[in-house]
C-alpha cells in the first residue's frame, strides 16, 4: 500500500497495512443484505475501533519521529498549611503549598486525546478533524462491555470513519516535513 511509504518502521507499516486490508474486508462484508442485524452492527463497532487505532498509531509514529515531547505537571513536596491559612471561600477545604515540576509523559501516558491537542496546538491537526477524531473515540469508549453502546455506530458512521482514516493518511507527510 503505497499511502503508508512516509512510515519508515517496516514493522508498524505491514501491521497498519493489513489492519487497513482488514477494516475494509469487514466493511465489504458489513454491507451485505443477508447478515443478521447485530453481526451488521457488532462489525460497524470492529471497523471503528481499528479505525480509532490505525490514526492513533498513526499521529503516535508522527510524535516519536518529530521528537516532539508531551509534558505534564507533576506536584512534589507537597505541604499541607496549618488551618488559619485557609481559602476564604473553600474554608472547609485545606491550602497546600507544592513544588511544580513539568515532565514529559512517557510514551505509555500518551493516548489519543493528547496527541489530539498537542498536534492541534501545533496547527498540524485542523480544528475540525481534531474533533471529528474525539468525537469517533468517544464512539470508542463506549465498547466497553459495561458501558452503554453507542447508539449511532451505523454504516454512515462507519463510512465517515473511513473517510477521516483516509484523510489522516493523506495529509500525514506534509506534517511529517513541518516542525
């Protein structure tokens, strides 16, 4: 698949290739008139998740190549005040005095979410793409068997999940060359 040349790791190319080969197998097949009703819907929710995934891993391989850093603030020493030095409207509440120190989230801390936005912040994700990738992950998160399913997991939002897929992977070099 020559859409995915501008990843260079070889390994992580072959798995988004055929993790693509996959999506739209199950999509051909989604489509066809004599599947049950729920395999239909329980595959539109396969497709998503390999959809939320693949530009995930996508937008994590544009990250590392970049050597771009996420930070987080992390509170340390942290001091509880004696009460008289309360806050005058959180009186019940106590004040604490901490040092603040910023570190770079290791890659295991790094989800979609913040790629998302640390993209977004860098004009290298447009606003609304930004959002129509959150708004498919939350479609995400409710797979999760004790969470409600999502109620619009139908074909035309599957069909709109390949189509951002698709235009993550085509606008993805010209970012790869902007830092």
């Amino acid at each position: 698949m020559n859409d995915l040349d501008f990843i260079t790791d070889k390994e992580l190319r072959k798995t988004l290739e055929d993790s693509i080969e996959y999506i739209y197998a199950l999509f051909k097949r989604s489509k066809d008139d004599e599947q049950k009703e729920l395999y239909r819907e329980e595959t539109h929710r396969v497709i998503i998740l390999y959809v939320v995934s693949a530009i995930e891993a996508v937008l994590l391989y544009f990250y590392k190549v970049r050597g771009e850093k996420i930070e987080y603030l992390e509170y340390k020493f942290v001091q509880t005040l004696p009460p008289e030095y309360g806050h005058r409207e959180k009186t019940n509440l106590p004040v604490i005095v901490a040092v603040q120190e910023k570190l770079e989230k290791q890659e295991y801390q790094i989800g979609l979410h913040d790629l998302v936005i640390f993209f977004k912040a860098k004009k290298l994700i447009k606003e609304k793409t930004a959002t129509d990738i959150l708004e498919l992950n939350d479609v995400r998160n409710t797979f999760h068997f004790s969470k409600p399913r999502a109620k619009n997991c139908n074909l035309k939002r599957v069909e709109a999940a390949l189509q951002l897929l698709v235009y993550t992977l085509e606008h993805a070099p010209r970012a790869m060359q902007k830092k």
